[in-house]
C-alpha cells in the first residue's frame, strides 16, 4: 500500500465487486493513479459462498455492481439463464443480505440507503418528501402491491394518465421498464427491451421491441408483477438535434462533478440500447442560467441518502430545458468511462472514480449541511405538468 504524502492522509482501499469487472480496473487505474497501490478486492461471490466478508479499520470500503458476473447472478436471481426479467425481487433480497454480512471497515455506501436506492417506490417517496421534482406516481410508496396489468390499467384511470413507464421496482438497467401508451379509445402499445419468447419467458434484449396486442402485454406484465412494479407519469422531455435527452449527472460527496447527455429515438436513453451520448456544451447553451438548477436539483436529490458517497441521478429535462425532474437514483451510477469532471465541479481532469478517491482523501465523504433533506415538508413536490402533457408528443421518452 502506497501512502499519499502531503496534507491528504493515506487510504488503504478495499472494493466488494466483480474483479473481472471493467468497474473493479477502472477503479484499480484511478486509485493507482492517486498513489494509493492496488486495492483489496473482494469478489461478491466469495462474500455469498461464505456468508459474508470482515474489513480492518483501516480499510475505506467501497461496493460496485454485482452485475456482469453469471455466477453471482445465479445466486442472486435465481436464475440459470442471466438474460431473464424474473427474479428482481428476490435479487434485491439477496444482495441486501449480501451488504449486511459485510463486517467492519469504513463504509462508503449506507445499507439503508441501498435498501431504498433498490426499490424505485422508495426512493420516489424519499424524493418527493425531500421536496425533489419527481413525475407524478400512484405506486410511490410502495404501500400497495400493484396486481398485474388491470392493477396498472386500474391506477391508470384512477390518476387520469394516458402515457406511463411502468418499472420492476427493484430493476436497474432498462430490465423490465416498460412506455406505455393509450389512446382515447383504449388501444395500448408498448415500447420495451423486454422480448416475449415462444415459450413463454421474458429475456432482456438490445433491440427495442413494440408491443400492441393487449392480451400478450398483459402476459408480461403478469408475468413480472409479482416481482413487484412502479408506475410513473411519462413526462415529454426537451430534445437535443431531433432525438429526446436526459442528463446522468454523478454527485460526489454532495457535489455534482461529471455529466453525460443521453439521447435517443426510441423511449429508452440507456447507452447500452441504442442510446448515444450528445454534446454537454449545447444542453448547457440551451439551458443557460436553468443550468445551475440541474446541477442543485442532482445535488438536491443525492442528499436524500447521506450515507452514500456518489450516486447517479437521471435528470429529465422538461421540453425546453427550463424545468428539471429526477427519474431515478442509481448506486451504481458512475460506469461513464472518459468522462473528466464538469467546469468548477471540484473533479476538473479526473474520471468518475478518481473523483470519489479524491474526496475520500480530502475528508469529504458526506453532503454539505445545506443539502441535507427535511425530515417532513408540508406539501408534495411531484411535477405538475401542464393537461397537454399526456398528448403523445414525438421527443417524449423513458429513463433508464
């Protein structure tokens, strides 16, 4: 282990990931690069073949993705099969189990903070408590199971929404979001990276698919639902060159330091769908003096979960750039390789992961106290878009 000299104190790492990851060696690039050696790693599968992992007290301990990795996904989800939809919710049970049998060590992400960042009900009610734009949600919460597609058609009518993602609660990626679309006589159609096989099961894909027969959507949607499912009002967004955009915007210890713009012609912005990066410098042109306020709602947003030291919040820019809503708060959120830190931001030159080690060594591992959440606000703070909002407008797409 390496020290670090002058007036930063040394850090001796230790990472809870797949190491075969490319997560685990652009960490291990960045860490080196700071003069801090090679951390320690330890793999997700020996901490759930062995129940569990201890940590020194001189160890900051940092969890990655579990993702990637068949094996542990197997033990995870289920699943023989790692494309599989199903088995979110057991997926959530098990890893945070995986988080608690982690002992000792200085811990950069909170296990009630995950607890919440995993389950999109939650972490939409943390948000709106905060007073964080978020869309419109009859499931935030999470206090009613959703049962199956005439439990989503039911909330639907019952909130007076045409257009809608419906979201496993516990997924990540895209798997199992679904832009649902109605028209005035009942006609459905869905977009979605979920493909139906002959046989009846639900693999995720990475090709978009549209789905228009009511009776198979309703399959899938039944299919899922015990796993437990999200809905939220779809907003139109702004758009960047004729495809819509969303922003990823990396909060490091309270501040926003990197961003990347997403965008798309399909309702899915996720880069690994089809999704391209656009250009920063033209949303920040476009957005103008509204583009402090994206970085403050991010900021905002990442408060809600103090014990956690970076996450990523999917921005979603209003049709015009002047209003900003969070779609979600990703853990895992930081994986934007070549991305050096936005102007002022406090990580100019460094990548998502040298960022987080800079803070680390510098003592700034929790928001600032003038970010942190309220306990209770009187009043709720979803978006209230204009009556026009659920008419199908052409830019209008999903948030991973």
């Amino acid at each position: 282990m390496a020290e670090v000299r002058g007036r930063h104190m040394a850090v001796k790492w230790a990472v809870v990931a797949n190491g075969e990851n490319r997560r685990t060696e652009l960490f291990t690039a960045a860490a080196r690069e700071a003069g801090h050696g090679t951390p320690r790693v330890v793999e997700w599968l020996d901490v759930l073949r062995d129940g569990g992992a201890d940590f020194g007290d001189d160890e900051v301990v940092r969890l990655d993705s579990p993702g990637e990795n068949a094996a542990v996904d197997r033990i995870l989800r289920g699943s023989q099969e790692q494309t599989r939809v199903e088995g979110s919710a057991r997926w959530y049970e098990n890893f945070l189990g995986a988080v608690r049998s982690l002992r000792g060590g200085r811990r950069l992400d909170d296990p009630a903070d995950l607890a919440v960042l995993f389950d999109k009900r939650l972490c939409h009610a943390r948000l709106d408590r905060a007073g964080v734009p978020v869309p419109p949600s009859p499931t935030s919460g999470g206090l009613a199971p959703v049962e199956g597609w005439s439990g989503v058609r039911h909330l639907m009518r019952e909130a007076g929404l045409h257009r809608v993602f419906v979201k496993l609660a516990h997924g990540s990626s895209a798997s199992g979001v679904f832009a649902v679309q109605t028209n005035s006589s009942g006609r459905v159609a869905v977009t979605t990276s979920v493909e139906h096989t002959a046989d009846g099961s639900l693999h995720n894909s990475l090709r978009i698919r549209r789905y228009t027969d009511e009776t198979e959507i309703a399959s899938i949607v039944d299919t899922l639902a015990p796993d437990g499912l999200h809905i939220e009002r779809w907003l139109p967004k702004a758009s960047l060159l004729g495809r819509s955009a969303d922003l990823r915007v990396v909060v490091v210890a309270g501040r926003a330091t990197h961003a990347v713009v997403r965008t798309s012609r399909s309702p899915l912005t996720n880069l690994h769908l089809g999704g391209a990066r656009g250009d920063l410098s033209a949303v920040r042109a476009l957005a103008g003096d509204r583009w402090t306020e994206a970085l403050a709602v991010s900021e905002r947003a990442a408060a809600c979960f103090p014990g956690t030291l970076c996450v990523g919040v999917d921005l979603l820019p209003a049709v015009g750039w002047r209003r900003f809503a969070v779609g979600e708060v990703n853990a895992f959120g930081d994986l934007l390789p070549r991305l050096t830190g936005l102007p002022d931001g406090g990580a100019e030159g460094l990548d998502t992961y040298g960022a987080q080690i800079a803070a680390v060594r510098s003592g700034r591992t929790a928001p600032p106290a003038h970010l942190s959440p309220p306990h209770t606000l009187p009043t709720r703070h979803t978006v209230a878009p204009p009556t026009t909002l659920d008419a199908p407008p052409r830019t209008a797409h999903d948030h991973p």
